[in-house]
C-alpha cells in the first residue's frame, strides 16, 4: 500500500473536501478499542462490497482503516491495487472468512459496523442540502443488517433497490444527524447541524418575505384604489357635496396622507380602526355608484 498521505484536518484543501469525504476522514483514523468492534468494522466494510470475502473499495482512507484494524488483531491482511480506466481498486487480501461468526449484536458493535459501511461506502448530501445519506450495500442481506442497527440505534433507515445494487438510506434532519452521532462523525454531525440551520433559516426567511411581499402588495392596491376613488368624487361636486361630512373627513386625510396605514389616519380622525376601514370602504363604493368608471389621475397631495 502507498505511503498514506495524512490530511490535517481543516487545511487548506479542506474546504475542497465534500461533505462526505470530509466525514470518510473523520472516522478513518480511530481503530476500534475492543476487538469485537474491530471484527465488526470490517464486517461493515466487507457488507458493501460486492467481492465475495474480501474487501474493495476505492477510497484509499476505507482501506487504511481496513488494515489498521486487521493488524490491531495480527490478521496479516495485505492490500492489492487495481487501477481501472477511470479509477483505482483496493482489495484487502487475506480477510479470514473460513469462521462466519454471527453479526454481533452489541451496540458498541452496531455502531462500528456502520462505521464500517460507511466508510466504504456511505455519502452524504452537503450540511445545507435535503438531509440524506445513504450507504451502497452488496446485497439484500447486508442493506438488511444495516438497516437493523440503525433501527436498534434510533435512526430511522430503509433500503432498497436501485440500478441492481442495494442502498440503505436515512433521509430526515434527526436521523441524519443521529447517524453521524452513531457512527462516531461527531465534527460531521456539527457541521451538518449548522449546515441545518442555515437551511431552515434561509426558508423562513424566504417563507416571510413572500407573505410580506403579498400583504404590500395588497395594501398598495387599495390605497390606489381609494385615492382614484376619492379623485372621481372631488371631480363630481354634487356627489362630493352629498357625502357624510365623516366621509369628506376621510376622503382628504387620505389624499393628505397617501402613504398613512389605517391605524394612522384613525388616529387622525380620532375615530377607531374599524371606523376609519369603513370609510374608506364606503367611499370607494360611493365612487363606483353611478360613476362613469372614467380612469381618473391619482392626485398625490
Ligand atoms: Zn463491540
């Protein structure tokens, strides 16, 4: 195997990493400390491929871990490179599958086997994105048993079948990030919060200004309204002489305050809200009476 080359987290080509790779880096370095994880992370690793008893992976990280582990345990395992037209295989060489154990059913184990997966398999769509992450499994029977310990751990999952492979998905904000927590991607899991937040704060804000947009709109259209109304009246001085006094108060504050809300000309009028809406309502009715409905200039002040 290559001399591995060590990624210092948060260099300079870190934000260059995708969210994914930059998780794969996170947990590729931790060897599990009991040897039942160990076994279990490379159970985890060989589930999502699709060679028979052995591991393959094209992501160099997933076969560092593959080998730490395997030596922690002394299994002499060693890496074979296949370079491909547009990418390079890792098979681990040497796994000992001659003694099928029962997947271990401990959740220190089930954590570690996701972990394991995950590493060989597993994406993620970027922190601000729709929450999704998914982990290409061999099989049925493997997509089955991840599916299972991310049940056990509280991360609602299922998989299913897609192009003739088997994927596993969690596809809420909670399971993704009790996911990440799971698998031990605690600086994933920070960075997916936040990207979380920008997401639900970016469609709030978008949420409220297009039912502020909407309200402008509607006020603006009736204040058009009133003031065209109140013009067609002036115009006509018989009609304009015919109106309440409280109407011919309400028609000029409006035409001196053209830009005033409701509660403002109210004030002014010393009457209430509802009072002053009614005035305002029954002139722009008294202009449509009658009138020849001719477009009359906005007079502005
Ligand atoms: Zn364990």
């Amino acid at each position: 195997m290559a001399q591995a080359r060590r990624a210092h987290p948060r260099s300079r080509t870190d934000a260059a990493l995708s969210f994914t790779q930059r998780v794969v880096a996170e947990l590729a370095p931790y060897t599990p400390l009991l040897p039942c994880c160990r076994r279990s992370l490379v159970e985890g690793l060989a589930l999502v491929t699709s060679a028979p008893g052995s591991i393959a992976t094209t992501r160099p990280v997933a076969v560092r871990a593959a080998m730490q582990t395997l030596h922690a345990d002394g299994i002499p395992a060693h890496v074979s490179r296949v370079t491909a037209a547009r990418r390079t295989q890792y098979f681990v060489v040497g796994v000992d599958a001659s003694t099928p154990q029962a997947p271990s059913e401990r959740s220190c184990c089930r954590r570690s086997r996701l972990r394991g997966a995950f590493l060989g398999a597993g994406r993620l769509v970027r922190p601000d994105g729709e929450p999704y992450l998914e982990i290409g499994c061999a099989g049925e029977m493997g997509a089955a048993q991840l599916v299972d310990d991310f049940d056990v751990l509280g991360v609602p999952a299922r998989s299913r079948r897609r192009r003739g492979r088997w994927v596993v998905t969690v596809r809420s904000g909670a399971g993704v990030g009790a996911a990440l927590s799971s698998i031990g991607a605690q600086a994933g899991r920070l960075d997916f919060e936040s990207g979380r937040v920008i997401r639900e704060v970016r469609s709030g804000v978008n949420r409220r200004l297009n039912a502020e947009t909407a309200n402008l709109r509607r006020t603006a259209g009736a204040g058009v309204r009133q003031l065209e109304s109140i013009a067609a009246l002036e115009a006509d001085s018989v009609r304009w002489q015919a109106l309440p006094p409280a109407l011919r108060e309400a028609a000029e504050l409006r035409s001196l305050h053209p830009d005033d809300d409701l509660a403002q000309l109210a004030e002014l009028a010393g009457c209430s809200r509802p009072a002053m809406a009614g005035r305002l309502h029954r002139l722009v009715a008294a202009a449509g009476e009658g009138g020849d409905r001719v477009e009359v200039p906005v007079r502005r002040r």
